[in-house]
C-alpha cells in the first residue's frame, strides 16, 4: 500500500489539493443557522444531484474503458512489467469506490428531506455542512482517478505507440522470448 502512495503521489495530490480547496471555500462561506442551511441544502440540491450522477456517469465509463486499455495492453508488442497491471487494477479499485458512493449521495440526496416537517431546523446546518463535505469529497477523488488514468494512458502512448524505452518494459521476458524463438529456430 505504501507503494502504491510513492507511485501515485502526484495523482493523490491532485486529488488531496482538489477536496481541500472545495473545503476551504465552503468553510470560508462561514457559520449558517438552521433555516438559512435549509435553504441552501434546497437551493443546491440540484446541482449536487448533477455532480453525482456526472460522477456516476464518468466512473461507470472509465471502467469501461479500463478494459479497452487492458485490451491495448497484452495486444502490444512491448511486454508489460505487473506493475502496469497493478497500477490500472489500482485505478479501477479507486473509481468502483467513486462509483458507489456517488451513487449512494445521489440516493440520499434525492430524499426528500428539506419537506419534511418531523426534521428539526437545527438538523439543517448539519446535513448543510455534511453535504458539502461529501460533495468535495467526490469531487476530489474524481481528479485523483483522471490523473491516475492520465499517467497510465501517457505510458501507454509512450511505449505501444512511439515506442520508447520505459520502466515498465520488463526486459527478463522480451529476453525470454527471444531465447524460446532460438530454441525453436
């Protein structure tokens, strides 16, 4: 696990800088009294509901293209070190994460709470505070998963398609099929 954290640092810290500038926005909205919560929590109740099935829409389709990738993968020349499988089994790790909790915030969000008269008033500020949070949070992993995709679709190119030595080439297999097609020869 650390290794995985060393490897993607600047994918995570993508991600980490995304959820944190989401947060420091909405802390610096200041303190809001339950009414006044009630009120946002109906006022952005739709644009959050939009956030999360975006997010469930692109999750659901970088899985999809995952597979694509895997397909480009062993059809390629080049042998691939594990290491590349691991990093894409990785990004599919991260984005079924998204995927599902998109999906429950986007079912939660659709309850119709704020028309409810049993919720007391001061409950509001809470779920005001919980949503934003949540929606940052989503927001933040969705950056983390598309630098994650970006940094396995570069090494791609840079090896099926221009080509270049990488570190992801792993050197012992190409040396054993050479050393099989000898044999064979």
């Amino acid at each position: 696990m650390n290794d995985f954290f060393t490897t993607n640092k600047r994918s995570i810290f993508g991600g980490l800088l995304t959820f944190l500038f989401l947060l420091i926005g909405i802390f610096l909205l200041g303190n809001v009294s339950g009414y006044k919560a009630k009120e946002l929590i109906e006022a952005s109740l739709s644009g959050v509901n939009m956030l999360c099935n975006t997010i469930v829409l692109g999750s659901a389709t970088i899985l999809t293209l995952l597979l694509t990738l895997l397909g480009i993968s062993t059809s390629s020349k080049s042998t691939l070190k594990k290491a590349h499988y691991i990093q894409v089994s990785n990004i599919a790790k991260i984005d079924t994460v998204l995927f599902i909790t998109a999906l429950v915030l986007f079912q939660m969000f659709n309850i119709p709470i704020t028309e409810s008269e049993e919720v007391p008033t001061s409950w509001f500020k809470y779920l005001y505070w919980i949503t934003l949070f949540f929606s940052s949070l989503i927001s933040g992993m969705m950056v983390t998963v598309v630098l994650l995709l970006y940094s396995t679709v570069t090494n791609i190119i840079s090896i099926v398609g221009l080509g270049k030595d990488h570190y992801l080439i792993s050197e012992e297999e190409i040396e054993e099929k050479e050393e099989e097609e000898k044999e064979k020869n």
